[in-house]
C-alpha cells in the first residue's frame, strides 16, 4: 500500500482524464487551496495522486511538447510565459479582457493530427495498471485530504463538545431566574444549607458551582466571539452607518427648526394681513353663489307640477325634456343638497311612468287604428292640437318621438301583436256578415266559424273570400299609411342627429380657441383659490374656480331672466315660473329631439329601426295571407274544393292570383303561403279533374260500337278555332238552338276523318286540360304528365277493345271487322296529328328548365304510330290468311275466270268498299300495293306447287286470263285505278 505513495506516476493521456477516471473525490478541500485564481491555469496538470509530486516524475506533455516562443500568440508575458502551455482554454481572453478583445487565427500547425487510436495500445497495456492504481487510492487516502478533514472536524466538534456541555436550561427561550423552578434548578439549596450550619465542605462546593457557571460563561463568550468574529466587518460597518445615519438627522433636524421660525415670522409680517383681505372677498363670492343656488332650487321645486301639468294634456316629450334637464342641473348644480336628496329617485320613477304611459297610449292608439271601420281612409288617427303651438303635430308622430327618446325601440313588437289580433278580427267579422245573410246556417246550433263557412255553398263561399280579400287589402293600406308616417319620423331624427354631429365637429375649432383665451382667467382664479384654500386638496381649489366661471354665466342668465319676470303680472298662472326655471337651466334647448340628443339613439339603431319598420310591412303582407289561408283550408276541410267545376277552380285560382298581386305591389315582397296553399288544392284539383276524364274516357271506351259516328256542327267549329291557333274551349252559346246538321267527318285542314264519338270527346278533354293550364300556369307540370297518362290510356284501351278484340265481351260485338279496323287507325291518327299542337301549347307555359317533360309526347307519339302499324299489319294479315285459304284450291282448268279468282276479286272488292270511305286515298293505295304483294306471293307458291311455268303452253294461258280478270277487277275500284301491280312477278324467272 505504502509503496504506491513513492512509485512515480504514471502517464495518462487527456482523454483519459476527460473520462473522469482519475479525478478526486468531491469533499472537504484542503486548506491549501484557493478558491479564487487571479488568472486562469494556462498549463493542465498531469493527474496524480499526490500535488507534490508533479515536478519529479517525466511528463508526457513536456517531452512531446515542449515549448519554444513560437507557441506564444499574443505578447502577454505576465500571463503566458509558461514553458508548461500545451492547451489554452478557449474563451480565456473574452472572460479576462472583457467582450471587446477577439482572439488572433491561430496558424496551422505542422504536426500530425493525434487520434485516440494512436493511444490505443497504450491504453489497452495500462488498462490493468490503472485498476490497481484506483483500488489502492481508495483504500489509502491522501494526507493532506485526510489532515484537513481532520481538523475541521476536530474543531468543529470540539465547539460543539463544549457548547452540550452547558445544560440546555440556560439555552430556553423562557429561561428565567424569577421563575423558582428554574432558580433551584440553576442554584440548588443543597449547597448552600447543610444540617450542621456552613462548614467547608459547603464552601467548596460553592466555590466549585462557581467555577462550574463561570466555565458556562467563558464557553458561550467563546463562542458568540467566534460568531462574532465571522461578521465582525459587516457588524461595524452597520454601527459605523447608524453614527453617520443619527449626524445627518440631528442635522437636519436643526434646519427644519430654522425654516419653521423664519416661515412664522414671514406669515405673521406679509401674509395674515392680505390674506383676510381674500378671505373676505371670497366670502362675499360664496354668499352671490348661495343667492344664485337658491334661486335654481326655486325653479327646480316647480319641476313636479309642471311635468304633471304636461302628462295631462298628453305632452310626453315636453315632459321628459323637463325631467332629463332638471336631472342634470341635479347632477352638475345641484349635487348635495340635503332637501333634494330624494328628487333624482322621484323623477326616474316619473320617468319610468312616462315610459308605461306612452308604451300604453301607443298600445290604445295601434288597437283603435286597427280596428277602425276598413271602409274608411286609411290614414292614420285624429291629430292633437296644441293651443300654444305655432304647428300641429299627429299623434302618432308625438308617441314616436317620445318613445324615440326613451329608447323604447321594440315599439314596433306591439304594434305587431295588435296588427296580428285585427288580422284575426277581420276574418271573424266578414264570416260573421255573410252568415247572418244566409238564412240556412243558424248561428247558434253552428258555432265554429270553419262549420259555418262548410255549410256554404260555393258562390256564398267565394263572395266571403272575396271580401276578406278586400279587407286585407284596405287593412294593408291603413298599415303601409302608419308604418310611413313612423317611418317619416324615424328617418327626420336621424338627419337631425346628422346635422348636429357636423355643427359638432365644425363648433369643436371655435371652443378650442374660446379655451384659449379664458386660460388665462382661469388661471388666475385658480391660483387665488390656491392661496385662499383651506381644504385637504388642491384639486377642489381648482374645481371651485371652475364652478366660479360658471357661476358667473349662471348670474347674467339669472339677471336677465328675473327683469322679464317683473314685466310680467301677478295674476298670470304658475307656468310663467317653468318658464324661468327652464332659461336658468345652462344648456337651452331648441326642439325635443335636438335637445335629447344624448337620449336618442344611435344612427345604426335607427337604421336598424328602419329596416324593422319594412320587415314589419312584409309580416302585415304574411299574416294577412295566412289568415286567407285558414280561410281556404277551413273549407277544404271535407274536400269541397276537390269537387269543383273547371270554370268554379279557374275563379278561385283568379281571385287568389290577383290578392297576391296586389299584396306584391303594395308591400313590395311576394307572400308565398297563399299562393302555396292555392297550389296545393290545385294538386288535389288536377288529380280530381283527371281521375274523373280518365273515368269517363274509359266508359264511352267500354260503351264504344267502333262505328262511324256523325260530326256535330260544335265539334267542327272546335276543330276549327284549333286550327287558327285558338287552343282553348269556346264559349258557350246561350242564343237559340244550333240548326245546323251533323256531317259525316270531321274536317282538319283540309283533310275528312271519319271518327268515333269517343274520340270527338277526347278532343274536348284535352282542350279542357290546355284551358286549365291557360287559367293556372302552375300547375302546367302537372298537367301535362296527367295528359300523358290519359293519351296512353287511349291508346292502351283501344289497342285492347279493337286490336285484342275486348269489345267483343265488353261491348257485345259479334266480330272485329276490317271496318272497325280502319275507324281505329283513322281515329289514332287524329290525335297523332293534334299531339304537336298540344306540345307547343304547354311548351309556352313551362319554364325553359321544365322542357324535359316534353319528352312524354314524343314517346306517346310513337306508341300511337306502332299502334296505326299494328292495324295496318292486320288488315293485311286478314286478307292475307283470306288468299292463303282460297288460293290453296286453285286449280288451272276452264271455265275461265275461275271461281277462285272470282272469290278472291269479290272479297278485295269488299275490303275496298269497307276502308274506301275511312282511310285517305294515299293510305288506301298503300295496304292495297301491299295486300297485292300477298296475293303474289301466294300465287306464286300456289303456281310453283302446280308446275305452271311461263311457257306460253296451255296452262299458262289460262293463268293469264285469270291475272288479267283479278287485274281488271282491281283496277275498276276507286283511287286504283294507275295502280301498278306488277303480276309479272308471279312466274318464276328463267335462270
């Protein structure tokens, strides 16, 4: 162990030491340390054991290392002219120069970068080295560590040995000799009193408790003087500043002394005397103010029974103009004073007062005006005259100005409420004038007004929606009329708040200059009030020269105001006293609402106020629709309005478009429950009116014979009005019945239709549903999709009537003949032909969005023709069965024409005689070129079955003779006569 002290060290690399691996445990430094450098260490240390020991063993640093002039970078001798520098630290000159110093580049060295892996086997080698070295450091610790540990400590308990040696009675915070308990424990009599009287032994022991406490003493002296040694400077300097702290106050302390004396004798010589002097004229300023508060108060007492006077001819605004001013001389003027201490709550409740009586008086005004008799003008309510007053001024207009100038801006709720509640009153009063006109509702069995209006009939219903109509109408004139005169007052106070913010801004340059110049006086009388003042603050000096300047104003005012009240008499009433009390008052007032500028409101509240005085305009335009509403829906209730008549529906749409209409121009917004009310039972109308057209379309289909039926003179003078643009039912003639004679067809243009009754009607139906579109354009959407619906069940029902032969069970018919065939296709065709009509009809009255319904006509468009293809196709189809059946036995033999082709002539004779008369001629020759292509065809199989060739042989000319019957025969009908049948086509064709 001991050897480890005298081995030499051993050398460690700089990481080494970095890593923490020798460095001394932190504890108690040595006392041979200092813990303050005037300079930085410059040269690190080679980590060792011991201190001492450095400069004895070989060092890496200074054998590698060693240091020549050429290592010094700046020329400061004193501070690194150390042959031991290796490494510097790197803020040295900033932390010793201060900031301002900035270090020199440092040239780069010659030498090779030394890594830590050039130390690598050295480390590995002293590895094991090092772990010896550090067991036996701490198991022998350093000397000089350990000495001074020891000394401390040692000291340290050696003080408190000597301090516990003193009993911990006499370190008590209470610790007292007057206490008896604690005196026998200090001084036990034991020592003092024996039982054989004072002997030595006594004596002893009192001189041993003697030196005992004397011990105690030396050893707290000891130690307050070891304590007291380590403060002893700052206890110095603190008795050494309370000296100097005590001279300076003493000093001065006879200074005050000396400015007291001089300041008395400075009062009693210069000041008490002048001063007096502006005592007294202040006094005698007080007294003028005093005169001057009384007379206010004079006036202000007279404030109540004025205002009542006002509030009793109905003058609100005047009396709280007369309240609001009195409040401010109150709170400027008059603030303090004992008698008026319970004015300022007695007028807000004044005014609060005010503020139910107008809020009431404006509730009355808007139920009188409201329920006034409608037949009368709708303007607003009698006018109040004013006997004093140059003008006249509306009632109305007055309310409005004083609930204005109270901020009562919801006013125009309660006008709304009572508008509402008269709305309601109209509807019950027109219900109750037509009921007692109709003798079959009595009123006291029927009590609800929607019964009464159920048990009317149409007309008397129409003719109450009528006059309700009327009413509203007149309701909303005499609403529009008071909402323009609240409107007229509304937008004046807001051009008077205009014009007095710009006399404002454009007053603002003269006061400033007006301050200027009274500067001066005021302060003046400011300092005067300064030297006179005998309160606590400065601040009320100044403000009492103010109120003087005011006073003085006050006092002209007065003056002026007392000589036209001695002009007056002694009998005049006591309103000459307001009139005073009001000049007194500082601020002079022009108009009410000029004067209450403060109280008005705001520009964006009156503009906000504007706004609600529209949209109260636009509610009057709602409810008014709305109470229409309950009105339709009332008699709606048991699905009268469903059953109307075209013509009854087309009035009510009429009647409820116009009311709309009106209402729109005369509130200038669209009110849509009405209108949509009035659309919803025209869906309930539009759905009752095509069930019932397809109902009775499809009985007189059912009832249908599929025979020709005669044109009355009514429905060709329909077709005509159709044909010159007139899409509509024509009136009804009321002259004397029609003489003339039915026809036979139906003429279009030109062109004759042979027709059934069903088909007559048709026309008419859908005339009736482009004249419901023409009286109500909104439904036109509608109505052209329930029109589809009725052309495709037509077309459906009669395709199951002819072409599926339904009217054989339904109708009775005993077979479906080629004439009702053509009837059919005619029939379908005259409706193709009215389909682009009614499509342009309804694409005027559909909006460019809707045009997608249009499509529904070119898909019934096309069903129709199929269906006409269809029929086609069958006639042919008959005729066709008929040739295959008659030709299957022809035979080629005399007699010539045979009786085959004769049949077969008969039966085209017949069909031409049954289609001749329905179908055009271009139709006609049509199905014939394609019922000779049949006959063809089926000669031609019938030939090729035979062996009959084109060979100019017997049996071929047989077979001429009976073409050229069947050719002549057809060739005699009418309209075929140039037509081209082409029999060549029979005979096979020679290859």
């Amino acid at each position: 162990m001991a050897s480890s002290h005298g081995s030499s060290p051993m050398p460690r690399s700089t990481s080494g030491s970095r890593d923490g691996i020798h460095h001394k445990e932190q504890g108690l430094s040595s006392p041979r340390i200092r813990s303050i450098r005037s300079l930085p260490d410059v040269c690190p240390k080679e980590p060792t054991v011991e201190g001492r020991s450095l400069l004895n063993g070989p060092s890496v640093v200074s054998e590698h290392d060693r240091w020549t002039v050429y290592s010094s970078k700046v020329n400061l001798p004193a501070a690194l002219n150390d042959p031991r520098l290796a490494k510097r630290e790197s803020d040295f000159f900033t932390k010793t120069w201060g900031l301002d110093f900035t270090e020199t580049e440092v040239m780069p060295s010659y030498l090779p970068n030394i890594t830590r892996e050039h130390f690598g086997p050295y480390l590995q080698e002293m590895t094991q080295r090092e772990r010896i070295h550090e067991r036996c450091k701490a198991i022998c610790p350093n000397k000089d560590d350990v000495d001074a540990i020891s000394s401390i400590n040692s000291n340290h308990d050696k003080s408190r040995a000597e301090l516990e040696q003193v009993p911990k009675i006499f370190m008590r915070p209470d610790f007292a000799l007057e206490d008896p308990a604690t005196f026998n424990v200090v001084l036990p009599w034991s020592h003092f009193h024996s039982a054989g009287g004072k002997s030595s032994r006594d004596v002893a022991s009192s001189k041993l408790l003697q030196e005992q406490l004397s011990h105690y003493l030396d050893v707290v002296e000891v130690s307050i003087a070891r304590q007291i040694s380590l403060r002893s400077e700052a206890f110095f300097h603190a008795m050494s500043s309370q000296h100097e702290l005590q001279d300076r106050l003493q000093e001065t302390q006879r200074a005050v002394a000396v400015l007291r004396g001089r300041t008395a004798a400075m009062d009693r010589v210069m000041c008490q005397g002048p001063l007096q002097a502006l005592r007294t004229a202040l006094t005698r300023n007080n007294c003028v103010k005093l005169h001057n508060k009384l007379k206010l108060m004079a006036a202000v007492h007279q404030t109540q029974p004025t205002v009542q006077l006002l509030l009793s001819t109905s003058e609100f605004v005047g009396a709280l103009e007369l309240i609001a001013t009195t409040k401010e001389v109150l709170q400027q003027e008059l603030q303090g004073i004992h008698s008026f201490r319970h004015l300022g709550s007695q007028l807000c409740e004044l005014e609060k007062l005010i503020d139910k009586m107008m809020v009431e008086d404006f509730s009355m005004y808007a139920r009188s005006d409201l329920s006034r008799i409608l037949k009368d003008e709708p303007q607003v309510l009698e006018k109040v005259h004013k006997p004093n007053a140059a003008s006249q001024k509306e009632r109305l207009e007055s309310l409005v100005f004083g609930l204005l100038r109270q901020r009562k801006l919801d006013f125009l709720d309660i006008y709304s409420d009572e508008m509402i509640i008269a709305a309601k009153t109209i509807v019950t009063q027109c219900v109750a004038e037509s009921v007692v006109q109709i003798e079959e509702i009595d009123t006291e069995v029927v009590i609800k007004l929607a019964d009464q209006m159920r048990l009317m009939t149409f007309p008397q219903w129409f003719e109450l929606l009528k006059n309700v109509f009327e009413s509203f109408i007149l309701f909303l004139q005499r609403i529009k009329a008071t909402l323009t005169v609240i409107r007229n007052v509304v937008l004046e106070v807001l051009d008077s708040n205009q014009r007095n913010r710009l006399l404002t801004e454009a007053g603002s340059e003269t006061s400033s200059q007006e301050a200027s110049q009274g500067s001066s006086l005021l302060h003046g009388e400011a300092e005067l009030a300064y030297l006179t003042h005998e309160g606590l603050f400065i601040s009320d000096a100044l403000t009492d020269a103010q109120q003087q300047q005011k006073a003085s104003l006050v006092s002209q005012d007065q003056s002026s105001a007392t000589s036209s009240k001695t002009q007056q008499g002694p009998g005049e009433p006591a309103t000459s006293d307001l009139a005073l009390g009001i000049t007194e008052i500082p601020a002079c007032r022009e108009q009410s609402f000029v004067s209450g500028e403060n109280m008005m409101p705001t520009e964006l509240e009156l503009n906000c106020v504007s706004s609600n005085i529209q949209e109260l305009l636009y509610t009057a335009s709602d409810v008014s629709h709305d109470r229409c509403v309950k009105v339709l829906t009332a008699r709606a209730k048991d699905g009268s309005l469903e059953r109307l008549s075209s013509a009854e529906f087309v009035c009510l749409s009429q009647a409820v478009e116009g009311f709309v209409r009106d209402t729109e121009e005369l509130c200038g917004r669209r009110s849509v429950s009405l209108r949509g009310a009035l659309q919803s039972q025209a869906n309930r109308f539009v759905h009752r009116f095509h069930d019932e057209r397809k109902t009775k379309l499809g009985l007189l289909l059912d009832n249908e014979r599929w025979k020709q039926a005669e044109v009355p003179a009514e429905f060709q003078d329909l077709v005509n009005s159709i044909a010159d643009g007139r899409i509509t039912l024509p009136e009804r003639k009321t002259s004397g019945p029609d003489d003339r004679k039915p026809s036979e067809f139906l003429l279009v243009n030109g062109q004759k239709y042979a027709v059934v009754g069903t088909v007559l009607l048709l026309i008419r139906i859908f005339l009736e549903y482009c004249q419901c579109v023409n009286d109500i354009p909104s439904i036109a959407t509608d109505m052209l999709t329930r029109l589809s619906d009725l052309l495709k069940h037509f077309n459906s029902r009669s395709c199951q009537l002819v072409l599926g032969a339904g009217a054989l069970q339904v109708v009775g018919l005993k077979t479906i003949t080629t004439k009702n065939l053509a009837l059919a296709s005619r029939c379908l065709q005259l409706v193709v032909h009215y389909i682009p009509i009614i499509r342009a009809h309804f694409e005027t009255k559909l909006q460019p969005r809707q045009f997608s319904v249009l499509r529904h006509f070119d898909h019934i468009t096309k069903d129709y023709n199929d269906h006409i293809a269809e029929i086609s196709a069958k006639l042919v189809a008959i005729m066709d069965s008929l040739f295959e059946k008659l030709l299957s036995k022809y035979e080629v033999k005399a007699p010539m024409p045979s009786t085959c082709f004769r049949n077969v002539c008969k039966q085209m004779a017949k069909m031409h005689e049954a289609i001749y008369d329905l179908l055009p001629e271009e139709q006609t020759q049509m199905l014939f070129l394609r019922i000779n292509a049949s006959f063809k065809m089926h000669l031609k199989r019938q030939l090729a079955r035979l062996g009959v060739v084109n060979d100019g042989g017997p049996q071929h000319g047989l077979v001429v003779v009976d073409v050229a019957f069947y050719t002549e025969n057809i060739q005699v009908l009418k309209s075929l006569e140039r037509l081209d049948l082409n029999m060549a086509e029979i005979w096979e064709q020679k290859r």
